[in-house]
C-alpha cells in the first residue's frame, strides 16, 4: 500500500483486494471474483490490468476484460 499512496493511487481507488484477503491465489479468479463483489459490480463490466500469465487465466477465468502489460514475461498464446 505505500506504494499506491506513494503514487497518489489509493485515495481513487473505490476497493482494494490484496492476497491477504483470499484463501486461492491466481491462477484461481478468487481475487477478481471477490474485487467485483466488493465494488457491486458484474465482473463482466470490470477490467483487469495484468502482466503475469497466471494473472491473465484468473482474469479470463473470471469472466473479467482482460488488458495484458507487457512486462518482462513472455505472454503464452
């Protein structure tokens, strides 16, 4: 979190899902399922902004919009 407020992020941000709040780690869509709950929102009408290959199956897994950033990791077809 001291990074997001460090950025001036975290005052915008209407919810927060960080691993401590979930039991399955990605490749699960536990997070994201549980992100679009607490905003009361169809995860269907949320994005996921993601640039690790795990992060990219739970965002699709979820039934989320899914915009990759490349990073440094190759992204599997």
């Amino acid at each position: 979190m001291e990074n997001l407020t460090a950025a001036g992020i975290l005052p915008k941000l209407n919810a927060l899902m960080c691993g401590d709040d979930i039991e399955k780690s990605k490749p699960d869509p536990q997070i994201f399922l549980r992100g679009a709950q607490k905003l009361s929102t169809p995860i269907e009408c949320c994005a996921v902004v993601e640039d690790a290959p795990a992060g990219i199956e739970a965002g699709l897994r979820a039934g989320a919009k899914v915009f990759i950033v490349p990073g440094l990791l190759e992204i599997p077809e």
